[in-house]
C-alpha cells in the first residue's frame, strides 16, 4: 500500500509533527512568538506552515509573508554576489586581501594587552580573500565576548553602530589586530561585511544596487532588502530577546526599529530582512545548481565548488575553530564559501545527508539545502540569539523523518 498524502516524497502527515512540535515545545509555553517553515523537494513547495504571532505586543498573526530580520542568512546571498565577480574573472581566491584593501598590507596579530594599548605581532600569513570566505581570516565579531579584541570590535561597535559605513568599517579593522596568522584557525567574523565591501569594489555598486540587479530581480525576490518599505510594514515581524527561564522580551519593535530607513551599514553579514518564500527562491536557485525559472544567478561549477568543504585537510570545525560561536554544530560540518557543509552525517548527531549546506542567522532563522535528496528547508522566526533553544536539529529530525 503506498501512503497517502505525499508530496514529492514527503508525507505531509509526518511534516504536521512540525506544526505540533512547535506549538507545543515553543509557540504555546512563549519561548518563540511565531514561525514559518518551509519545506521543498525537487522543486516542489511541499509544505508550508504559519504559527503564532509575529508581534505579540500587537497580537497580530505569523502569516506566510511576513518580514523577517534573517541577519546572517545575509552571508550566504554576499558569497553568491562576489563568486558571481569571481566567474567574471575580477579576482582570484589565493589573491592577497591587500590587494584590493591597501591598508591591510601589514597585518599584525595580537599578542597582549587591551585596546587601545595593544601589543602585536607581524602576521606570519597573508589573508587571502578565501580566507575572508571561509572565516580564517583573523577577524572576529564583538558579541563573542571571548577575547580582548572583540572587546575593542565592540567599543568601536563594529558589529553595525549608528554612525558605521562599509568604508569606516574597513580603516578601523586595518588598525586593529588580527586574532590568529590568517589561514590558521576558524573563528565567526565580520569577514563577509568585508566581502561586501568588496562587492562594491570590484562591482562599481553600492551593495544593495549590486543585491537586487544580480540576485533579487533575477529570482523574482520583491521582499528581500535593507529596509522595509512602507509598503511592507504592516508584515514586519517584531524581534525578541531571549531571557532566562525560558521567556523573552521584546528587542526590536517595528515601528521604531532602524530597518524602516536605508542603513548608513550595507551589512553583507547580517543586514537583510526577507520572508521564507523570497528566501526559498534563493535556496532553490541553489538547489538547482544556480539557477530558478530560467534565471542563473551562478554556474553550476562555480556552485559545487562553493559547497565543498574548504577547511585544511577536509578537517570539520572542531579542529580548526577558537571560539564556541557558530551557526551550526561544529561536530561533522566544515566550511565552504559562504556555508557550513555536512562531512560526517554520524559525526553530526544529526540526520541528513553528506554535502547538505546552509547557514543559520542570530535569530534563530536558517536555512539548509539537501543536494542529495534535492530537499530546502527554511525556517523563520525572531528570537536572539540563535543558540537559545536547539530547534534547528529538530527540525532537520523531523524534515528527514518525513521523507518517504
């Protein structure tokens, strides 16, 4: 007997634990406001499934084209954005970052001290803009709250202050020190802001123009930018702080918040706002060796190179990795460019496939494509940070428990 209610070899009876688990686990006892999951196989929207609220203060319902802030779910589109230079032929991957950056010529890496009374040393590596890909670069992010460095990224409020542009951006990471010689250790950084940065460069466009004439009006993603238009407003979701016992209060409320005008920022990182169907399109474009209905927005070569692992010896990132922050378990997984890749499905504790990809944001949305079962799951909410709660692995549970 075959089972019944199947789509492209998912059984929407077992995608329905989604519904139940969330309600239950997350959206009832208040940990989450509200979802939206997508699942696809073979180019087919399986499933999809609105939960909860988006704004809880106005109690206003989850709906499927609601606007979520998808922080670094940025990263993987900027990756996209500058191997779309790469195949043009503007750079090349072993290139030294200082080509492009002159001030970055003389790297150093820091040796002792706090900002700003730093004492360094000359790096024994050159960075090389693979190395910005693959985040062995050296850099950090302020809210690791791990080191000296990142305590100086966080005075000078690198992770995207008020008054901080591309370019202001990348004179204060020239005068700061490097964490480790480039080239040597993984650690989460600012690295794709600098790619985005280097969009512009090479590209002669400001990021956004860059976005949305390459990658957004190609796959038809009319939602997806820096700001929310007036136009959207009324779908922007709010976004939430996660407190201790299990609750969380509000941390971005839509009226006021700063994605109502164009950022000073073009965060190639974490700046953008999207909703799970545009972001669907993107991870389908992907799914489909780069291109959607016709559109390309990468070769197929260039692709498969991308989601190969490029740590040193095929290591996963537990061997390379200095900081306890990531969007992905570290066990099983190494790094492309742009994405975490799935090595060692066993390794992983977690079901799917090897080579499966994707990345994750701050709060709490992610996104992963299965090559192997041609499957793309996206998951949006708003709670920060991102390692609240593990709904990720139960997600990617119950996505493959599905397929028949």
């Amino acid at each position: 007997m075959s089972e019944p209610n199947v789509v492209a070899g998912l059984s929407l009876d077992r995608l329905e634990n989604i519904t139940r688990h969330l309600d239950e686990n997350y959206i009832r006892p208040g940990k989450f406001p509200g979802t939206v999951t997508l699942v696809a196989r073979k180019g087919e929207i399986a499933w999809v499934k609105a939960q909860g609220l988006m704004d809880v203060e106005r109690d206003k319902p989850a709906q499927r084209d609601t606007l979520f802030r998808i922080y670094s779910m940025t990263k993987p589109v900027t990756s996209i954005a500058m191997m779309q230079l790469y195949e043009q032929g503007r750079f090349l991957l072993d290139d030294p970052v200082h080509k492009y950056i002159p001030s970055w010529k003389q790297r150093r890496v820091y040796a002792s001290g706090v900002y700003p009374n730093f004492l360094t040393r000359p790096a024994a590596t050159t960075m090389t803009i693979r190395d910005l890909f693959t985040h062995m670069s050296g850099l950090t992010y302020g809210f690791l709250f791990r080191s000296n460095v990142d305590a100086a990224y966080r005075t000078l409020k690198l992770d995207g202050g008020r008054d901080l542009t591309l370019e202001s951006l990348v004179e204060h990471l020239a005068e700061l020190p490097l964490e480790f010689d480039p080239g040597t250790a993984w650690n989460y950084s600012v690295a794709t802001d600098v790619l985005g940065y280097l969009v512009q460069q090479l590209s002669g466009q400001p990021l956004d123009d860059y976005f949305r004439e390459h990658v957004f009006d190609p796959l038809q993603m009319k939602d997806t930018g820096f700001q929310v238009r007036d136009d959207q407003m009324d779908r922007f979701a709010a976004c939430y702080l996660y407190q201790p016992g299990d609750t969380m209060k509000l941390q971005d409320d839509p009226e006021t918040s700063r994605y109502r005008h164009r950022p000073n920022f073009l965060s190639g990182g974490a700046g953008l706002v999207s909703t799970v169907d545009d972001y669907f399109r993107f991870a389908q474009a992907l799914c489909q060796g780069g291109q959607l209905e016709g559109q390309r927005i990468i070769g197929r070569k260039t692709l498969e190179f991308m989601r190969s692992n490029h740590l040193p010896g095929n290591q996963d990132l537990p061997g390379l990795s200095i900081g306890a922050f990531s969007e992905t378990p570290y066990e099983g997984n190494g790094f492309g460019l742009g994405f975490s890749v799935k090595t060692d499905v066993t390794k992983s504790y977690t079901n799917g496939s090897v080579g499966e990809y994707g990345w994750g944001g701050l709060a709490s949305t992610n996104f992963f494509v299965d090559p192997v079962e041609e499957m793309v799951m996206v998951f949006m909410t708003q709670l920060m940070p991102s390692s609240s709660y593990p709904v990720r692995e139960e997600l990617r549970a119950m996505v493959n428990g599905a397929l028949v």
